[in-house]
C-alpha cells in the first residue's frame, strides 16, 4: 500500500527556490556586492558557465537569472540533445525581439566539438546568451573558442550547515512535510551522506518520510532509518571531532610507513567522510617534507602542486590529484634529517643569543666598515668549486652539528660532494 506521504511532484522539485534570494548557498556570487548580483542589478546577464558538483543549484540559478532580467528561457540536456536540435532552439528566436533567449546547456562537457562549434556563432552575436552548466573543470571539457566568450563562476557544495538549512525549510514550508509531526534525529547523517548536494539530501529526507510507519506520530527519522532507505553503511567520521584527528594520523602514519594502500583507504574515509579536500592536500605537503625531505625533493613539489590543483578543481576530481600524490609519496624514499635539524636549531636558538661574527655582519656604510662589519669574508664563488672553507657559526657554537645526512641514496650523495668539497679546498691551502 503505497504511503499517504507520496506527492506527485518530488520534493527537491517542490523546495526549488523561487528567487535568487531564496537561495540558500554561494554566497560568493549572490551576496550583496557579488559577482552575479551585480549583474543581474545592472540589468545585465552574459554568456556563463557554472562550474560545480551536482546538486548544489547550477539549474536553479540559471533559471532564476533569466527570470530576474526578463529573458525567455530555453534548458536543453547535453545528453540528449544533438546538433539539429540544438540549431532549432538557436533558430527560434523571435526576429521582433531585442532581448536574446537564455539557452541553459545541462552538462555542457558532454557536448562534442560539432555541438560547442554551433554554438560558438549565435553566443558571438549576441543571438543567445548562454548558460552552461558543468560538474568537469571548463578549462578542459570546453572548448577555448566557446571559453573565451564566456565568464566561468565556480559554484561550491553546500555546507553541513546549509544543508540543515535545507532540510529544515522542507519541514517549514513544503506543502506535505508542514502537515506532518516529524522528529529529524538524523540531520548531520543526512548532511554527511549528502556531501554538500541539496538534492541528495532532500531526497533522503523524502524517502525517509515515505518508508516510515505512517501510523507513528511524531515521525521519528533517525540514522537506522536513513541507513535503511540510503541502502549504504553509514560511515561513522565526525571530521569535527576526535575521528577527524585519528584518521588523518592513520593516513599519515600509512604513508610515513611506505604503506600505499593503507594511506589510500584511510584517505578515501575521509573523502567519504565529507573531510575537505584541500585540508588532506595540505596535510601531505607538510608530510613530503618532514618524512620525505632531501630523500626526494621533487615530493614536496608534487604535493605542492597537488595542493593548488585541489583547491582550483574541487570535488569529485579532486580525488584523482589526491590518489596520485598520496601513492607517490608512500612509495617514496624517506627521510627526516631536515626536519629533526630545524627543530635542534630552533631548540638551541630559543635559548642562544651569540652575537653574529664580523664579518658575517653587511657593512653597508662607512661606519660600520671601520668598526669591522664583513671584514675577513671570503666570497666563495671567487674559489675553486665556488667553495672556501671559513666560519659561518658564533665562536662558541662552531663545530656544532643540526644537520646529519640520512642514509638514503640522495642524502649520501650529498654527503659525498660536501667531504670532497672540503677535501679540495684543504688540498689547494
């Protein structure tokens, strides 16, 4: 018997905002004074791409930006939409008109060359204005011509708290939900699973609303229901709490250990998890260079790069740059020499005050040459192998060691160039 709860609309459709005020999330491009904003104040509306994980109001603000300047609005799904349809849509417009369509392109990065090449010419007109939608980074599934005539914004997923946000105006304000008692024990399981998609979310709620026993009252949706109608094991990580600290040690220690799979899973529970994305990416810069350091150089590089391509491209692709760097770095030959030698100089530097060696000092006036400021500095690159040997260290400090070379291939080839350094120098005194 199917539940009193059902409507015939679905109700992530019934909660779609109706202005571009009711929109809860992206603040960066709707606020007061933010980009979109401003456009659509000014009257104004061009060529677009929305740039975003699924579910997280690319269709929603497309329509309410049309709406908001006085356009018509065509939405068309990249899907299945081809050529001769796409060049009836741009072919409809009324000659009379002074106002361009909107046509709104869903999933725009599925369109092949011939697609974004129709339509390159009627975007150059001015016949259209477009909107396209993408959840792949533009810089790649778009094609340059298409790319230079648009602005691209960057929408992101929805925090824990605008997902509550969400969830609770269903509650306030959807026409089935307000007439019934519900208990919403489950909100930040809901939230975690939803990954910052509304809709998911909203979907799950319903779902959840529509399994429960329609007899009860109040309603009580918790995390055995939610994990019932989500079909899936909930993944128990609070990434506010204790697990967020025991898990990034997990990953951490795996990669330390040399471990590529343990450090893959346990970055995957985070990903799963909700953890931010560039938070693990940062994480493993500090890593490449404490465990790795001078045994592999080009680690701290990597995860660098990683760190800037995770914050440019964001979820869900950004768990492929993640994957590589983690499994490098694992695999990586290990070190910690520079990091120990830091923590030793800082050590002794918290409680040594020396006073820094003539002529080490930068005499850069008259005064402070004749007081003996750089006097005796040898300039090294006026030497054989741009080296001469002198002291760089307070007196009372010299022969004093932070730095030892670890015993991996790079380090020790290090070590050998600096004792033959020193060797040809004390053999040319």
């Amino acid at each position: 018997m199917p539940s009193p709860f059902h409507a015939d609309t679905p109700l992530a459709q019934r909660m779609r905002p109706a202005t571009l005020d009711a929109i809860i999330g992206q603040e960066h491009l709707l606020a007061e004074g933010a980009p979109l904003r401003r456009l659509v104040e000014q009257g104004h509306l061009p060529s677009i791409i929305l740039h975003g994980e699924a579910g997280i109001g690319k269709t929603t603000i497309a329509m309410l930006l049309a709406a908001a300047v006085g356009r018509p609005f065509h939405a068309l799904s990249a899907i299945n939409t081809g050529v001769k349809q796409l060049r009836e849509v741009l072919e409809s417009k009324d000659s009379l008109s002074f106002e361009s369509p909107v046509v709104f392109i869903d999933e725009i990065h599925r369109f092949n060359k011939a697609q974004q090449d129709a339509l390159l010419g009627a975007v150059e007109s001015g016949d259209i204005t477009l909107i396209g939608a993408t959840t792949e980074n533009p810089s790649f599934s778009v094609n340059n011509a298409l790319l230079s005539r648009c602005q691209v914004y960057r929408l992101e997923p929805l925090s824990s708290e605008q997902i509550a946000a969400v969830l609770q105006r269903a509650l306030l304000e959807d026409t089935v939900l307000k007439s019934l008692t519900i208990d919403l024990q489950a909100q930040n399981t809901i939230s975690q699973l939803a990954q910052g998609d509304a809709r998911k979310a909203l979907n799950l709620l319903e779902l959840a609303v529509q399994t429960a026993d329609p007899k009860q009252s109040p309603i009580v949706i918790d995390d055995a229901l939610i994990a019932r109608v989500a079909q899936t094991a909930l993944v128990r990580y609070d990434k506010d709490g204790e697990q967020h600290y025991d898990i990034i040690s997990a990953m951490i220690k795996s990669v330390r250990g040399s471990d590529p799979d343990a450090a893959l899973y346990w970055m995957a529970r985070m990903l799963v998890g909700g953890e931010p994305a560039d938070f693990i990416a940062r994480r493993l810069v500090i890593l490449a260079s404490e465990d790795i350091g001078n045994a592999n150089p080009n680690a701290l590089l990597l995860a660098d790069a990683a760190l800037r391509s995770v914050q440019s491209i964001g979820m869900p692709e950004a768990r492929i740059i993640l994957g590589q760097v983690v499994v490098y770095l694992a695999t990586s030959a290990k070190s910690n020499s520079t990091y120990k030698a830091i923590n030793a100089a800082m050590t002794l530097a918290e409680k040594d005050a020396s006073p820094i060696p003539l002529h080490l000092r930068n005499g850069v006036t008259k005064l402070m040459r004749d007081q003996g400021y750089g006097k005796g500095y040898v300039y090294p690159h006026g030497y054989p192998n741009h080296y001469y040997a002198q002291t760089y260290l307070p007196d009372n400090l010299v022969g004093t060691r932070f730095y030892e070379f670890a015993d991996n291939q790079r380090e020790q080839h290090s070590k050998q160039f600096m004792d033959w350094l020193r060797t040809q120098a004390a053999s040319n005194e």
